[in-house]
C-alpha cells in the first residue's frame, strides 16, 4: 500500500509515527545572521575572524566595525530594508565586510564570483534581482559597469577606501528586521536556460548552520578553509 497520508495507517503505526516521527524542539539562539557573528565579537573581540591566503588577517572587532561603516553609508546612499545588493568579489577579506554589511542593513546580497561570471549572466541577474546598489572589488569594476548602467545601479568599490571613520560610524545600524527578511539569493548556473534566484532566508540560513548537526562541533580558534565558488550555495 502506498503512503499518502497518516489516515492510511493504522491505529498502531499512527501510534508509532506520532511518538518516533517527531524530534524534539530545539531553540535556535539566534534569529538573525549577523547577530549570530556580533554575539562572537562582543565576547572574543580580538580572535582572528579571517585569513587571507596572502597572509592579511582581521579580528573580529575590525571585521565588525568595518562593517558597521560600510552599512552605515549604503544605508546613507538610499539601500533600504528588504533590499538587494549584488556582490561581485573574489575570496577575500572584502567579501566578509559586503556581507556583513549588506545583512547589517537588513538587505538582502547576492553573490558572483567576479572572475568567472559570464556577461550574459551580469545582465540577466542585474536586470532580475534589481539591485540599487552593486559592490565589487576595483579589479572587476570596469566588467561590471556596462551592466550596472542599463538598471541605472550605483556601484561602491570594496577595496581602496579609506576606512577612517567616526565613533558614530562604526556603531552598528540600528535596522528593525526579522527573520522573515532575505539574507542571500543564489542564482542557478543556468546550464538548462536562464540562471534563476534562490530566495535564502535568515531563518533558514540560522536553522540551517546553529543546531546540530550542521554546527559541526566549530568552536573558537577553530580553523576552517573556504574553498568553494562564492556563489555556490554552501560556500555561503
């Protein structure tokens, strides 16, 4: 007999699937992303966040408060909550503080390896996901422009900037969000037709990586390598 609901069962497997079909109720301790890493920062400020392959490293504090500043002035050009921004990087440090900085302003990014993103796939994504505002590091700047121009999207260059800032600039965005609000959207390779987004949320993203087993024992000081395409939806 084929399984179409629990009416099909018996009164003894219903019986059973009611006591062993259901897992216990776990909390997640946090709703949000980005809460989820400034939770880190407030209590081990000075751990090193990340390393770059050339050696470059940032603590979580510089990691935080870089970001803050970013947030901050994307929130200043007009990027609202719920909002998309495309990121067109490569690995790097400047990676982290795009998205730190994009989640921190309750926007929603979307991420493209700038070294091997086609074209064709700049414009349909561009022209899809309706990004205000596209951040790219300097050496994609000029494979991005021709896109950016056709949906009018201002473009902010990750690297270069001169990252002085005031108390008040640091200080993280005060953004009223939930979980409901879109933390990443992954677009499909589009190998049959046309590239389509995936919509992440952060409850997903929270559910997915916060409990076990998906946590995998990572702990403070813990090394681990990011290898994966960027816009792939685990190296995420």
């Amino acid at each position: 007999m084929s399984f179409h609901s629990i009416d099909n069962l018996s009164l003894e497997d219903r019986r059973l699937f009611e006591r062993f079909g259901r897992g216990p109720c776990v909390h997640i301790p946090f709703d949000l992303v980005h809460k989820a890493f400034e939770s880190i920062v407030d209590n081990y400020p000075h751990v090193t966040a990340a390393r770059h392959y050339d050696g470059t490293t940032i603590t979580y504090r510089e990691l935080d408060e870089r970001a803050n500043i970013l947030s901050n002035r994307l929130i200043q050009r007009g990027l609202r909550p719920n909002g998309r921004v495309c990121v067109v990087v490569s690995r790097s440090i400047e990676l982290l503080v795009g998205i730190l900085a994009v989640l921190k302003a309750g926007a929603q990014y979307v991420p493209l390896d700038g070294g091997i993103v086609a074209d064709a796939a700049l414009d349909h994504i561009f022209n899809d996901a309706r990004p205000r505002i596209i951040l790219c590091l300097g050496k994609f700047r000029s494979k991005v422009e021709p896109h950016a121009r056709k949906t009018r999207a201002e473009i902010v260059q990750l690297d270069g900037q001169d990252h002085e800032a005031t108390l008040q600039d640091t200080a993280r965005p005060n953004v009223a969000m939930d979980s409901s609000f879109g933390s990443y959207m992954i677009y499909t390779s589009g190998t049959t037709g046309k590239p389509k987004g995936v919509d992440v949320r952060h409850r997903n993203v929270t559910n997915n990586l916060l409990v076990e087993p998906a946590s995998l024992k990572i702990t403070v000081g813990k090394n681990v390598a990011q290898l994966l395409n960027i816009s792939f939806d685990m190296g995420a």
